[in-house]
C-alpha cells in the first residue's frame, strides 16, 4: 500500500492531504445523520488535521490509518448525539462517585484498573463497548454481544501491524479500556499523539479548555450505562494528570487514585510504545525527537496536576497517592487500601476475583519489553532535572537497573 500509494501521490492522481470538510461530509454520509451535537468540538478538530497534515509524515498507509480512525470517530459521536435525542433514559443517568485511576504511562495503572475491574459491583468501560457504542450494550446480553468479536478481530489486525505492541501494553475486546478513548471523539484526547506525531496538536492540548472533554466523557458514560449499570464507575488514563481541574468540576465527588514511579523508567518506557505506534503509519520517526516530546509533555503534566492539586484543598480527601514498587509487591493490599480510603467494602467474591486475576495474568505474560534512555537520545541527569518537583513532591524514589 505504501508504495502504491507513494507513486499515486507523485504522480498527482492521490492526494497527500487530509480534508476537514470531505471528512465530516463523509461521515454525515456514512451515518445518515447530520448532528454532531456541542460545537465545541470544531476547534480540535480542525487542530488535530491541520497537524496530522503538518507533522505526522504519514505514509500511504498512515493516510489511511487516520482517515479511519477519523471517520470512525466522527460517525460514532453522530450515533452517540442521535442516540441521546431519540432515548431520553440516556440523559437522565447519573454518574455518582467515580473511581479514577491516573497516573504516568508504565506506573502500574494497568494493573490496578483490571483488578478493580474484577468487583462485579465495579463498572469499567471494556474495549468493544467503547468501540461501537450503538446502541447502548444490554446487560442480558453483555457478555455473549457480537460487537465483541468484532473488536478482537480489529484488535488482532493491529497486533499484526505492530508486532511487540503487546508486550508493551495488552489489549483485547474484554479489557476495560482508557478514558483517553472515550474523549478521542470529542477530538480533545492525547490518544492521537500516541499513534502519530502531531506535535502542534499535543502543544494545543497542553494549555487548551479540557471541560469539554470532560462533559463528553460524562455524556459517554451516561450513554453506556443507561441499559447496564452497576454500582459505580471505575475508569483510567494518564490523560487525567494535567486537566485535574476539569475532572473535578465534572466529577466534583470522584475517588482519585494517583500512582507514582521513577520517571526514568516511565519516559523511555512509553517512548518505546509510542515508536511502535508511530512506525505503523510514518517511515520517518524520528526516536529522540519523540523521546522529547515525551519528556517535555508528561514534566509539564505533571506540573500542572501538582498545581491544581495544591489549590483544590476542598478534595483533599478524595486523592489517595500509590507507588509503583508498593503496586508490584502486593497489588491486593494496594486495593485494600483504595477500598478503605474510600469507605467501600470489598468483599470476599470480588477478593477471590482478584487473586484469580493475577495468578491469570503474570507481568510479562505477552513477552518482555525492552527500552534504555539512550534509545530516545535521553540522558539520565536531563530526566530528574524536568522531574525534580514531582519526585521531592511525592517522594518518587530513582530506581536501580
């Protein structure tokens, strides 16, 4: 397809291009729709193009991986929008103390948020669901629904594309998946930075308005949980770290876990994942270029969580602060802890869930994953001096080797 493609584009017959109006034309097309609800979102996306088009050096294929992954998005909010007009359940939902797990990339979330996803009182958005969420999943049939084999089957094409990438981090149709997904239609997410280098982009998400992120996501949960719901929400993204200040307003009764690790393991670690997923659809990825980016965006993540943290004094009480090595040692005592922070009770089923969850699930079950500083031309010195705030702050010990 690449090199097809290259030759159609050289020889005036392809465009290079990604358009804004062909697209949205596209998709009001595809979805016989014509709502995109909220007008707030335009602006990110028109953002996130012009930056695709500006920064990403995507190949043939990549023109295409973002062509989908946009039309996709797009038609998705029509149905979300045109699913709420028509079924007035929907916006009659209440989300009611949401259990958020954020924290750096490679921290340990990933663990704690499938183990909390094994209370069956607990609520995590799974991965299909999220996926194609029209119409809104039924409990009778919310684990036999056909969308979810056709989320794995879509999930094993990208295993194919990127080899490694599941190692690095796993994914499947039953997994819960990432607040960073459920905002990706809102066009305000830091997933598309994850899969190409859109650089103006992510330096526009870094100081722009994440309310309206925020009041998607409720409008997201709402919509999934208006035929299935439980008794809470649990849900996660690194995503939450910098807009602190728009989750609590959204969510002002959430339960916050933050977690904590070296950042010299976090910042080449997720540098690696973001590599893998950036060769997919750009022959021109540039490592320490990207190891930068990475540096630079989760210091400044971080800074701004900090900040907001220390001025929102009234949730205090709704943070609880977890190591990484603390995590990895005894992941169940780490649950007990948030469950007892919170007043919840965890009860002997979903303890039994859990245990059977780590013994199921092994640390490098899908292969190991390798990556050093030097591969993303960081140096350790530069790593703890963009840190040195939130490492003093938290009490973020350096790992050893």
């Amino acid at each position: 397809m690449n090199r097809v493609g290259g030759w159609a584009a050289r020889a005036g017959l392809a465009s290079d291009r990604l358009e804004v109006e062909g697209l949205l034309g596209k998709a009001r097309k595809a979805a016989k729709l014509e709502d995109f609800g909220p007008p707030e979102y335009r602006e990110a996306f028109d953002v996130l193009v012009e930056s695709l088009n500006r920064d990403a050096k995507l190949n043939a294929f990549g023109r295409f991986f973002a062509t989908r992954q946009l039309m996709e998005l797009l038609t998705q909010r029509l149905q979300l929008v045109a699913a709420r007009a028509s079924d007035p359940a929907i916006a009659a939902q209440r989300i009611e103390r949401p259990l958020v797990v954020m924290g750096l990339p490679r921290t340990g979330t990933t663990l704690l948020y499938g183990l909390l996803a094994q209370d069956p009182g607990n609520r995590s958005p799974l991965s299909w669901e999220v996926d194609d969420p029209c119409p809104p999943p039924e409990a009778a049939t919310y684990h036999s629904d056909p969308r979810i084999q056709i989320t794995e089957k879509r999930f094993e094409q990208l295993r194919q594309l990127a080899p490694g990438f599941q190692a690095i981090h796993p994914i499947g149709a039953l997994m819960p998946q990432e607040c960073i997904v459920l905002s990706a239609s809102a066009f305000r997410s830091i997933r598309f930075e994850m899969c190409f280098d859109v650089a103006s982009y992510q330096e526009w998400l870094k100081t722009a308005d994440l309310a309206p992120a925020y009041r998607w996501h409720r409008r997201f949960l709402e919509h999934l949980q208006s035929r299935h719901a439980l008794d809470r929400w649990v849900v996660k993204s690194p995503g939450h770290l910098g807009p602190v200040d728009a989750l609590m307003a959204e969510y002002p009764d959430a339960m916050v876990v933050q977690t904590h690790r070296d950042p010299q393991k976090v910042v080449p670690s997720v540098s690696s994942l973001e590599y893998t997923m950036r060769c997919v659809s750009s022959d021109e990825v540039d490592a320490h270029a990207l190891g930068d980016q990475q540096l630079r965006l989760w210091s400044a993540y971080l800074q701004r969580g900090m900040e907001t943290r220390d001025r929102l004094t009234q949730h205090a009480g709704q943070f609880l602060d977890l190591h990484f090595a603390e995590i990895v040692a005894d992941p169940l005592a780490c649950v007990a802890r948030i469950y007892d922070h919170f007043g919840l009770e965890l009860n002997a089923d979903a303890e039994s869930r859990m245990r059977d969850f780590i013994a199921s699930n092994p640390r490098d079950a899908h292969g190991t994953h390798n990556y050093t500083l030097g591969m993303f031309g960081l140096e350790r010195d530069a790593v703890r001096a963009a840190f040195k705030g939130y490492c003093e702050r938290f009490g973020v010990a350096e790992e050893s080797d």
